[in-house]
C-alpha cells in the first residue's frame, strides 16, 4: 500500500480508544474511501479484554450502510483476538464499495479497543 509515498498517506480515525461492553459501542461509523487507490489498511488495537471478540470489516455504497456486507480482508479473517494487541488486515480499494467500517462483535466484554484506516488517495 504505501511502499515508498508513505507521506502520501492519509488516516482516519474509525473508532476512538473505548471501553466497549457491547458490540454497538466497538462499531464504527461509514468511511469515506472513494478516493483510495491500490490497498485501504486497517489497524485495530486491544487493550485490556475480559471476554473475547471478533473483528469484522464492513463495506457499503454511501454513508448510511446502502449495501453493507463484510469484505474479506486480503490476509483471509482477522485471527483470534488477545489482550494488549494490535491486528492489521488490508483490502483492494478496487473491491469496496466506497464506504468502510470496523466492526468489533463484543462476545463477552468489556473490551478496550481502537481502529484506523489508512488509504493511499488518488492524485488527479
């Protein structure tokens, strides 16, 4: 994704570091990628974690979820979720719809968790 431009980079904040007990609290809102070429990068952190959870990567036509369906990321389904962690998975930019969002299923919580995502935007 960013081989040598990674200054060309941009990042966006998808879920602020939260204490989430349940899965609507570790859910992100619709993000803008539209613009994004070659790989859209998603880091996900986890901080302390009493039960378990699942991360999931959503994509969507629009920002209010038109069409939303998980993508698989191109390293295949996030692995096992531990405590202090940080998981990194990364889609085509090509193969999204043009919306993303992190989705943490919360099995048993709480669970501390953050997400970003990091895209290349095209230049016209």
């Amino acid at each position: 994704m960013l081989g040598n431009e990674a200054h060309a980079a941009t990042s966006k904040l998808l879920l602020s570091p939260v204490s989430a007990a349940n899965t609507a609290a570790a859910t992100s809102a619709w993000i803008d990628v539209r613009d994004s070429v070659g790989d859209i990068m998603f880091v996900n952190q986890v901080g302390a974690l009493t039960g378990s959870l699942v991360w999931t990567i959503e994509h969507a036509s629009d920002d209010s979820g038109t069409g939303g369906a998980a993508i698989t990321p191109n390293e295949g389904a996030y692995a096992a979720v531990t405590a202090n962690s940080i998981q990194k998975r990364t889609i085509s930019a090509n193969a999204c719809a043009g919306y993303v969002r992190c989705v943490g299923t919360i099995v048993t919580g709480p669970a501390l968790v953050a997400a970003s995502v990091h895209t290349r935007p095209q230049i016209v």
